[in-house]
C-alpha cells in the first residue's frame, strides 16, 4: 500500500460535508479508509470515497473470475466498492467527467481483531458489480471491459440516510 496511489472523491464536489482518508504507508500490510459521512448537509445524501490516481495505469483482469477484498478491521458499516474500465478527460471547469461506475456493496460483521485467523474475505464475482451512472443504476450501461480496467475505489455512503457518522475499514488486500 502506498498513500501516493489514492486520493479522496467526496461529496464536497456538491457542497457537501462529508471526507476521507486512506491511512497507509508503502510496504504496509493493511490500507485503513476511514472518514466521517454527514448526511445533514446534502439533505440525507452524502458520500465519501478514495480512488486510485493516475488516468495511465491500466488492469487486465480477463482471466480472473471476480476479485477478492481481505478485511482487517471493521465497524461493521455497508460499504462499496468500485471499479472503472473509462476515464474521461477533466471537462471545462477543470472537474473530472462522471461516467460509468462497477460497485458491488458489501457490509462485513463488526471486527476489532487484527491478526490473520480473524480477517474476513469478500469475494466479489464480476456479475455481481452493477452498473451505475452518478449514483444511480445504469441498465443500459456497455459490459464491464476486464481487459482494461482503470481505476479501483472503496466508497461509504448514506443509503439514503441509513448510516452517517465516523467509519473505519482496514483492508489487508484487493
């Protein structure tokens, strides 16, 4: 894990409140996405996110069946995480362009242990990632194109005002 390879998409974009971090140093074995969602601001809408940076890096995973998270530590929260095979230019304002997102939402039991009996695996089969378009399902989005996959992001959000506060998640790996 290295901090240089993620930055923060939050709900500032839209005025809103809410922030992340994701705490990590190079050669560490667990990356920590922690933040706190406000969900008054936007009026029950809110997210937080960090993504991978970099429009160059590009990832064939065609010969793989899905992907698999290794949780460290949780707080038991609903999260999701994202995948992009397109990236488009910065738009006029100078602001990244929306396109579509892959996610797959996932929520592990409440863990404060941190040794290697105790963590927790979320496999994710590429079938199971919906397509959406700022936020909301795109059912008539192209298939996910494995052989060019650009970026990766954890995201946590309201779920239309079912959690708000602090949140933590530790991944061993992606």
């Amino acid at each position: 894990w290295s901090p240089a390879d993620w930055t923060s998409s939050d709900d500032s974009v839209r005025g809103g409140t809410s922030y992340s971090t994701m705490t990590c140093t190079p050669f560490s074995p667990t990356a920590t996405f922690h933040g706190n969602l406000d969900i008054r601001t936007l009026g029950g809408a809110g997210f937080a996110s960090q993504r991978t940076v970099g429009d160059e890096q590009t990832w064939d995973l065609s010969a793989y069946d899905g992907l698999v998270l290794e949780i460290d530590q949780t707080d038991g929260k609903r999260y999701a995480l994202v995948v992009k095979d397109e990236i488009l230019p910065p738009g006029p304002d100078g602001r990244e362009q929306s396109t579509v997102s892959w996610e797959y939402e996932f929520q592990v039991g409440h863990n404060n242990e941190t040794n290697s009996e105790t963590k927790s695996r979320v496999i994710i089969r590429w079938k199971d990632l919906k397509p959406t378009y700022r936020g909301k399902e795109k059912t008539d989005a192209q298939p996910l194109d494995l052989e060019r996959v650009k970026r990766f992001g954890i995201m946590m959000r309201s779920f239309f005002g079912k959690q708000e506060g602090d949140f933590s998640l530790s991944i061993a790996s992606i």
